[in-house]
C-alpha cells in the first residue's frame, strides 16, 4: 500500500508539473518569433532563422558562406490542362493566355516538369537549338556559333538562317504604351498582349560576372545584335565599344545584357518574319525594369544606367514607330548630361554621345527639327589646321556632323512671316545669307581639308560601272568615312534648297543639289556596307527628291527595298512620298517634263531672286508671295524636355540624384 501511494503522489506531482509547465509555456510561446518569410535563402537551407540583415544576414557574415537573396517556388503540380471554351458573343469574348512555362523557365529545373510541346512552326524554324552549340567532352567553354553555319542571305532574300524552335510561329504583339506612359513612366512598360508582362519577377543580378552565354537563345541574340546592330551604332566610334567591348562587360550586367538581346531580338523579328516580338519585348520590359529599379537608388553606376537608356533607345528607333518610341530617349540624353559626357569626352561616355546626338541629327533632318542640344555647346575642335593626318577620320566625322546639327536649325528656322517694313525684312535676309554664307564655307573648307584618306579610293562614270548604274561608283573604304562623305553631301544638298537670295531653281543652286544628289546615290548604290544605313536612308531620302530620270528614280527605290532586306526597317512611307513628289500617277506614270525640285516641305521664305554678292531689290508689292498650303502638325523635339531639372524631367516618378557619379575611365571599357 505504501508503495502504490508513493507511485500514485508520484504521478500526481508530475501530472501537476506538466500542467504548471504548459501554462508557464504558453506566454513564451507566445512571444516566440513568427517565422521569417523574407529571409535569405542561405539560412532556409540551412534551417535557421534569419535576421534579414542587409546586404549580408549575420549568420551569412558569421559562416562566411554567400547571402543569397531571391524567392523560391516549388512546383508540386505541373499539370496543364486546355482551358475550358466558352463561345463567343456579339458583346465580349475571352483570350486565354498561358504562362505558366515562361514563369517557370526562370528557374531551374521549372520547364523540366512540363511535357515537350508539338511545334507548328515551318520546317526552317524548327532546328535544334543543341546543335547551335559544340558539345566538348571535356567539359570546356561552348564556342559561339559561327557565322559561317548562318551566312548572310544575298540582297534578294531574308535571314532564314536565323531561326530557334521555340521561336517560329508565335504571334506578333505591340506596345501598349500611352502617351502619359511615355512622357514620365508613371507605369512600368508593358504590352497587353505580351506574354512575358510587367508582372514578372525581374532576374536578380548575378553574384558573380557570367563567364560566357550558356544559352542557345542567349547566344543568338547577342550575335545577332554583334554582327547586326552594333555596326552602325559604332559607325563613328573607332573603339567599337557595342560590338566588340561592352558585350564582355554585360556578361556581369543583367540590366545591360537584357538591353543588348532585347535589340538582337528586335532584329531577328524585322528581318524573320517566323520571329514574334514577344522575346524581344521580354528583353526590353526586362532591362527597362532593371533601368528604373536603378534610378532610385543614390548608390548607382551612373555610366551602366546611361549606356543602358542609349541601347533601350536604338531598340525603340528599331520598332518603327517614331511617333510613340520616345520611352528613352529622352531619358538617354538627360543621363548623358549628367554624367558629363560631350564631344570631349573619350572611351564609352563619347561613344554614347555621338550615337545619341546623331540619332537625333537623323530624325531632327526628317522632321524638320531644331537639334534640342545647342551644337555650340557640344565641345567639337573645329580647327581645320589639326588632326589632318590620316587615322583622324571620325574627328573629322564628328566636325561634319556639327556641321550639319548647326544647317538643321538655320533650315528649321526659316522665317514663315514677313517682318512689319521692307527694311526689316530686308535686313533679316542679309543676316540670314551671312550664316547661310558662312556655312557653305565651312562644308567647303571640311573637304579640302580632311585626310586623303577620307577621299574615294576610286571614282568610276555610269557607264563604266559593271552592273550599269545610273549613278557613279564612288568607292570609299572606311565605314566612318563613308558616314562623313553621306553627311557632307547631304549638307550640300540642304545649302543648295535654303539659300535665302536664291530659289533652287536656279541654275547655280540647282546644279549644286544635282551634283551633290547624284554623289550620294553613287555612294550608296555601290556600298556594301551595312553599318552605314540608318545614315544612307536619310541622305538617300533628301537626295532623291532632285531627280528627273524615270530610270535614276526607279533605281533609288530598288536602293531602299535592298536597305529594307538588309535591315528589315519599314521604308515604305520613303516610297510614298517620293513617288508624290516625282509626280508619278497611279499608274506609275510619268508626266513629261522635270517636275521642280522639292523644297523639303520648307516653308515660304518670300525673298526674291538675287545675285550671291548684290543686293536684292524691293519686295514688289503687287506680286504678294503664294500661300503655302497648311501643313501638317508635325511632332515637337521629345528632347526638350531631356534634362532632369526641367518642370517635366524623364523617368519623373523614378529619378532619385545620385550621390555621385562614376567615371567612364573607371570601368574596363571606358
């Protein structure tokens, strides 16, 4: 009996201490910590809590080990089933879009759940991906395909070459981007129909630079952009800084890397019809994302942001739209000027900027603009006297372009309105001849004075060309010269339509644009050189508007279905308005007689017909100048508005000042 009460009191105290233990218990419990979600994945692997200390948690700086950062899914189940079908309706209908692959490609082993899916895409589309890459044994580095295996296509045909099996056949989409959206970003940008939208987790940036692109896709981006689009954005750089530098140093800078493949991509889709822009959209969302998640921090590298906002720009002049491609471009040219960059600048930071600017020249030329950036504030040496050697050409590149910013905005200038007395009026018009004056001169003086080798190595008359052009075959080497000769003539043509004392009709000034009109079609009926043609177009566009001969007008046009093949820009509207101004009928008739040169669309000047050196006699008032017809509004400069000090500054919901600002120097490429 006594042991059974010893055994029972027993049972009893610890029946009594349980429940005094649970109770004292449930307060710590209470207070225990929540389990962290935002944690590092570090510690979640290693099963402890995390303080979520940044840039390192403590545990991370304790073990030494690397604070990885990210969120990680589990795919449990991978089913996909076909969507239900609802029918139609008068009212509405439903599009169902599925993403689940394209989310779960990001990570690893995500697409390995899912089932292979059957392609529909034609036969040249549907090549291995694997094959595009040398499997070593050995385990060292795969070698980028070789061009050799995707040769470029004669002038007649596309790039069939180009092609990956998980591209062809998919659907074209669009931006979606408003006009607010464009002006300040108050959005990310995104398209409605794209299947990688603004939702998506933006790729973390690596902890370490890539060695090499481990992927097919990757690859044929970059080489595409490589051996595509950078040769004309590096057609007056003498370092090619984006085909041959920075692509190395993008390999540790998924924000610049995604701006490279998204204009690769950009391409493939002009040029391959079985290519949809959803990739390249992707790319481009993708760095556009990584751009403004960067503006916000004081901490940035200044010259990455501003190199990457210049790529995003090119990829938007490729989308064709040049009314709604003003996403960057803007931005661009405010993150030049903050970090410094001018014509004196060397390394990146002048490779930016004369891309920058001579985008702009391009488009200020077509829409009769004035260059945003006053040209006298750029820093160009216009001594003549120095750099005459050869191995100089893009200094003298670089002068000829000031050269034509400062004729765009005399041409944009031209007064639309009498001014109140003959006197007045009288006086603008000398005033306007002297610069007029002084700007021939200086054409005149850029070309006797640059080096020989800026000069046609050979000069060959129409009939003496061998595929019997209507133009002469004007040979010139170097792609930088060929940019400067197309801006020089192009320069001569303008001076030839805007002299303020002399109509173009005239035979002096009439002689002058023939001339220098026909030294443009030779140069690039006979170039080869695809690196120049965003620059041959417009030269090509001003130049043509002179001729007369059915024969040369017909040939322009197979000029700019060859540029259309090579490139895949839209030249179609160029088509359509020098048909207009030829005065070719629906038919593709030709009236008889020389139709008069074109003005360009130039306004009425109201000066009448003088000699270059006399001065010219009194208006007469009972010969009241014609009306010009009302034009069409045309678009205003988008940079305007291109400073960060402005009431409506670029990237206005995003920009934070940076603390400081990096040095092009500093980096491998500056």
């Amino acid at each position: 009996m006594a042991g059974s009460d010893v055994k029972a009191e027993s049972n009893n105290n610890s029946t009594n201490n349980g429940t005094s233990n649970t109770t004292e218990a449930s307060p710590a419990a209470a207070a225990r910590p929540k389990r962290v979600r935002t944690g590092c994945l570090t510690c979640r692997e290693r099963h402890l809590k995390c303080d979520e200390g940044l840039p390192n948690c403590q545990n991370c700086r304790k073990s030494g080990r690397t604070c990885k950062r990210g969120v990680r899914l589990n795919f449990i189940d991978t089913q996909v089933r076909l969507p239900p079908t609802i029918p139609p309706t008068h009212e509405w209908n439903v599009n169902f879009l599925d993403e689940s692959r394209d989310i779960a490609s990001e990570y690893k082993g995500g697409l390995g759940r899912y089932s292979a899916v059957e392609q529909s895409a034609p036969v040249a589309a549907q090549l291995n991906p694997d094959s595009m890459i040398d499997h070593n044994p050995n385990g060292l580095p795969p070698r980028a395909p070789s061009m050799s295996n995707q040769s470029l296509p004669p002038m007649q045909g596309g790039y069939t070459d180009y092609s990956l099996s998980d591209h062809g056949g998919r659907d074209s989409h669009r931006h979606s981007l408003s006009a607010s959206d464009t002006a300040s970003f108050a959005t990310l940008p995104h398209s409605g129909n794209n299947a990688y939208n603004a939702e998506q987790t933006l790729t973390p940036p690596s902890e370490q630079p890539r060695d090499y692109l481990s992927t097919a896709e990757e690859t044929l981006f970059m080489q595409v952009f490589v051996e595509e689009v950078g040769l004309w954005m590096d057609s007056m750089d003498p370092m090619k800084h984006f085909s041959q530098l920075l692509p190395f140093h993008a390999l540790g800078e998924p924000m610049l890397m995604n701006a490279f493949l998204a204009c690769g991509a950009r391409h493939l889709t002009l040029v391959n019809p079985t290519y949809g822009e959803d990739k390249a959209l992707h790319y481009y969302d993708t760095a556009t994302r990584g751009l403004l998640t960067s503006l916000q921090n004081p901490s940035r590298d200044t010259v990455i942001c501003a190199t990457t906002a210049v790529i995003l720009n090119v990829y938007e002049i490729m989308s064709e739209r040049a009314l709604q491609r003003m996403n960057h471009i803007a931005g661009a040219r405010a993150l030049i000027k903050e970090c410094g960059w001018s014509a004196r600048s060397t390394g990146i930071g002048a490779a930016c900027f004369w891309l920058n600017v001579g985008m702009e020249l391009l488009s200020c030329l077509h829409f009769n603009w004035q260059v945003a950036w006053d040209p006298d504030d750029w820093g160009v040496n216009m001594d003549f006297t120095k750099d005459c050697e050869p191995g100089k050409e893009e200094i003298w590149t670089y002068r000829i372009i000031y050269i034509v910013a400062k004729i765009a905005n005399f041409r944009a200038t031209i007064p639309r309105f009498k001014e109140k007395t003959v006197h007045e009026d009288q006086m603008r018009m000398q005033a306007r001849y002297a610069e007029w004056k002084r700007l021939k001169d200086w054409c005149e003086s850029w070309e006797e004075m640059i080096p020989r080798t800026m000069t046609p190595l050979a000069y060959l008359q129409p009939r003496e060309t061998h595929n019997h052009s209507s133009f002469p075959e004007v040979w010139l080497i170097k792609r930088s010269t060929i940019t400067a000769r197309l801006f020089f003539h192009t320069a001569m043509c303008l001076l030839s339509q805007i002299c303020p004392v002399m109509s173009v009709e005239q035979p002096e000034m009439y002689d002058m644009q023939n001339a220098h009109s026909r030294q443009i079609c030779g140069i690039v009926a006979h170039c080869k050189d695809r690196g120049v043609a965003s620059v041959a177009l417009r030269s090509l566009a001003i130049a043509a508007e002179c001729l007369t001969d059915r024969r040369e007008q017909e040939e322009v046009l197979s000029m700019f279905e060859k540029i259309r093949k090579e490139t895949g820009w839209k030249v179609g509207f160029l088509n359509k308005e020098l048909r207009q101004k030829w005065k070719w009928g629906p038919e593709d008739t030709y009236p008889a007689g020389p139709p008069p040169p074109s003005l360009s669309g130039l306004p009425y000047q109201g000066y009448p017909p003088t000699s270059l050196s006399g001065v010219a006699p009194p208006l007469q008032p009972q010969q009241p100048p014609p009306q010009p017809a009302v034009p069409r509004q045309r678009p205003a400069n988008p940079l305007l508005s291109a400073d960060f000090s402005s009431q409506h500054p670029p990237y206005q919901s995003y920009y934070v000042a940076p603390n400081h600002h990096h040095s092009a120097h500093s980096h491998p490429f500056g």
